[in-house]
C-alpha cells in the first residue's frame, strides 16, 4: 500500500494555511495603498481582527476591521445564518444568533471604539445570497425594512449595551457602518491574477511600471513582512509605538519592498513633486546602476526640486526660443545620464560646461550648478516617465 492510496485522516492543517494565506494576501494589497500617502497610516495585522486599517481624518485616528473569508467552492454564497445568525424557520432553537455570525462579531467593534471605528467589513472570494444583500441595501437606505432586516435591528438593540433605548435611526445608523466585499479575486490560489491586481495597484498609486517578475519580487517581500508582522504574542499591557513596530505596517514598509529610500522620496514630496514616489523610483534605478550612492542621490534630488521651484517661478521670464533651444542641450545631458554614460568621475566637466552655456544662452547670472543639474534630473525623470 502506497501513500497516496489511503485517504488521510483529515488535512485541516492545509486549509489553515490557505484560509491564513488568504488573510495576508488580502492586507497585501491593502497596503499598496499606502503609496498613495493619503488618508490610511498603516495595516495592522492579525490584531483585533484579520487585519485593521487605521486612517487619520482631520487629526483623528479611524479604523477599518476586516475579516476575511474564503470559500473552494466559488459559486458558494453565504446565507443570512451565516452572516447574520439570522433563522428563516427557526426549529429547535428558534431564537437568532447573531453573536455567533459573522456580523455580530464584527458588530462589537464598533460598540468598543465607538466613533473610531470607520466601519467593519467581511471581505471574501465568493458570494452572499440575495437576502445578505437585500438587508446591506435596506440598512443603507434606511427604508422599506423587510422581516429579515427588522430581526437584525432588534438582534442588534438587544445585543449591545449602548443602543438599549435608542432610536431605530441610530440602530440603523450604527449597523450602517457594517460593509460586505464579495468577488475578491485575490483570495483565490491563482497567483496570475494576485500578481496582475499587485501591479495595477502599484501603478494606480505610483505609476511606477514594472515587469511581472519584478512584481513577483515585490509581493514576496511584502507577504513576508505580513506574515512576520501577523506573529507572535504581543502583551495586552503594549503601548502604541510597541504596536506599531511589531504588528503594522507603514509606508516606510511598502517603500523598503520598492527599493525606494524613505529620504530620497521624502526629499521630492516635500519639494513639491507631485509624483514623488515615480521620480524617487527613476532617480534611484538609474543613478545607482551608474554608481552613485544613496545619500548622493537625496542630495540630486534636492537639485531637482531646486530646479523645479526656480522654473516656475522664472518660466515666464524666459524667451520662449531660447528655453527651447536649452532644453534640447538639457535633454542631450539626461540621455547621457540614463545611458550610463556619466559617472561619478565625469559628471562635473560636463555639467560644469553645460551651466556656461545656458548662462550664456539665457542671460542669467542666478543659474547655479545644482539649478543646471537639477534641471538635467527633472528632463532624465520626464523622459524615463513617458
């Protein structure tokens, strides 16, 4: 008898993993969002719940919980039951059990942060049923309730300490925050379409363009800090930046993963680059292949943004044939640049016979070295970006 021929006595140590690889690949995705630098701080993992996303609007920490589901069977829709511990015929239990559900757990998060909480959410690979649906939409437009709704809210009001003697509005109002996201792609074990979503979400928030194996890269380091971030035990006495070490992640996380240094990026945002990330991620690629180290390239990203700042103040003091002509002579030196041409050893010649001409050319004695370089960076950037 062979290994194979014997059924095994269970493999739900398999599915665990996959249920968990499922939970990191999820928060993975979310985390690209951070390179949008917006509103959501950073992804905590496995901490309350599958993972939370924190933002801060107006100065006011908000958190998002998620918990994700997954189903093998695709055409699975999860019931009313399920997600709500609702019973259409109840039998030998008729009483609904909400604390059991889905919802219902996720439900206590918003009675323990109160308005922190932005909203609670059951993200999944599959389905739910129409009467799901019907209850999310009902709650949503806050009329026409039907039985099943109507049970929820008063499940709800019963369960909860802080709407006993409430209103229905502020039930309703209160289970609003309460978010279903079927059809996510990204849990299912094919990686094609986990690496395709990856980098669509890289570009959408970058626009940086990489290779599929170049992505490949990326989402393994990233699940890799995801999965380090969403173990071990954390002590129910740890403080806010003892929690943010060990079980969030950050922008400083998702740049790392990029090979993008927090400085360099840092440098061009505050700058005024409004495609800081893309011009960090050039600025680097091409200036390190040539050798140049990294706090030298913080250093030229500060000319870039020197020369940035000096154009559009000065742009409409310039004959417009004349910047025309400068810009080729610009361009020229960025080929040179991307082509790996210029090194170290002979960047300053040229850059020093480039800034004689364009004083020359434009008449203007306040061109500095680190303006003309700067200016050699900004159309190296232009034309790598198109």
């Amino acid at each position: 008898m062979k290994l194979h021929e014997v059924e095994p006595r269970e493999q739900k140590g398999r599915d665990t993993i996959n249920r968990y690889r499922a939970q990191y690949r999820a928060a993975t995705i979310e985390s690209l969002a951070l390179l949008e630098n917006k509103e959501i701080e950073r992804i905590f993992c496995d901490y309350h719940e599958d993972y939370v996303v924190k933002y801060v609007i107006d100065s006011e920490a908000k958190y998002r919980f998620v918990q994700v589901k997954t189903k093998a069977q695709l055409n699975y829709q999860y019931t009313i039951l399920e997600v709500f511990g609702l019973k259409k015929k109840p039998k030998k239990s008729p009483k609904h059990e909400l604390s059991n559900s889905f919802a219902g757990k996720l439900l206590l998060h918003i009675e323990s942060f109160g308005d922190s909480c932005h909203s609670v959410e059951i993200r999944t690979n599959v389905n739910f049923d129409d009467e799901v649906e019907s209850i999310i939409n009902e709650i949503e437009a806050s009329s026409a309730l039907g039985k099943h709704t109507t049970d929820l809210i008063t499940e709800t009001q019963s369960m909860m300490k802080s709407l006993q003697g409430k209103s229905l509005y502020e039930v309703i109002s209160f289970l609003s925050r309460l978010k279903i996201e079927p059809r996510h792609n990204i849990l299912h074990e094919d990686d094609e379409s986990f690496v395709s979503l990856a980098s669509y979400q890289i570009f959408k928030y970058s626009e940086i363009n990489l290779t599929p194996d170049e992505v490949r890269k990326i989402i393994v380091r990233l699940l890799s800090r995801i999965e380090e971030k969403s173990s071990g035990l954390l002590s129910p006495d740890i403080m806010e930046h003892e929690l943010n070490a060990l079980a969030s992640i950050c922008i400083d996380d998702v740049l790392d993963t990029l090979s993008i240094t927090k400085s360099t990026y840092e440098m061009l945002r505050s700058g005024g680059d409004e495609k800081a990330l893309k011009s960090a991620s050039i600025l680097q690629r091409i200036l390190l292949r040539s050798g140049f180290s990294d706090s030298t390239v913080d250093t030229f990203a500060g000319y870039k943004c020197q020369w940035e700042n000096w154009y559009r103040i000065h742009r409409h003091e310039l004959p417009d044939f004349l910047m025309t002509v400068a810009t080729e002579l610009i361009i020229e030196c960025a080929r040179k640049l991307a082509w790996g041409k210029l090194t170290m050893t002979n960047l300053s010649p040229e850059v020093k016979t480039l800034h004689a001409v364009l004083v020359d050319q434009l008449g203007r004695n306040d061109l500095t070295l680190e303006l003309v370089f700067g200016a050699v960076l900004s159309e190296l950037v232009r034309g790598e970006a198109q």
